[in-house]
C-alpha cells in the first residue's frame, strides 16, 4: 500500500487482500480433503471471536444482523444450478 491513498483506500486494499488470503487459505485445506462445512465453520468462529475482541459484543451482534439483513433470501449456488438448468427429455 502507498502513503498517496486515504485511509478508506488503504482499508479497502486490505479487505480485499484478507479475502484472497481467505480463498487460497480455503481452496488450500479443501485440496487436503476436509469438508467445506467444517472449514467454514472453524473460520466463522475465528473471526467472530476476533470481531468481539475488537469491537465488544452488542457492535458485533449489530454488524452481524445488518450482514444477515443483507443476504436473507439470497438463493444458494445450488438453487440457482436447479433454477437455471433445462429439463430433459419430454413430458
């Protein structure tokens, strides 16, 4: 990062570069074969442990209400698989 960006600049570089840091880390240990539930359950914990360190409890909960407002309803990878195939053959 260069001294020329703003902080929200600098924080976006860093988000961004957590979240590739996540995916290779993800990609890494399902290659090892572990179940992608239990991965992303373990990595869940982890970081809302350290968001409760770092910001307490009640800010924590808060953030994790507006992320969960954000994504209700959003279909999974699966459904959308299902809702977008052809059917096959005739009725």
């Amino acid at each position: 990062m260069t001294d020329d960006l703003t902080d929200e600049e600098k924080r976006q570089q860093a988000a961004e570069q957590a979240a590739m840091a996540l995916r290779d880390l993800l990609d890494d240990l399902t290659a090892r074969g572990l179940p992608l539930d239990a991965i992303m359950a373990g990595v869940h914990a982890e970081i809302i442990s350290i968001m409760v360190c770092v910001w307490g409890g009640p800010a924590t909960i808060a953030r994790m209400v507006n992320a969960a407002d954000r994504i209700d309803g959003l279909p999974s990878a699966q459904q959308v698989r299902l809702m977008a195939a052809q059917p096959a053959g005739r009725a």
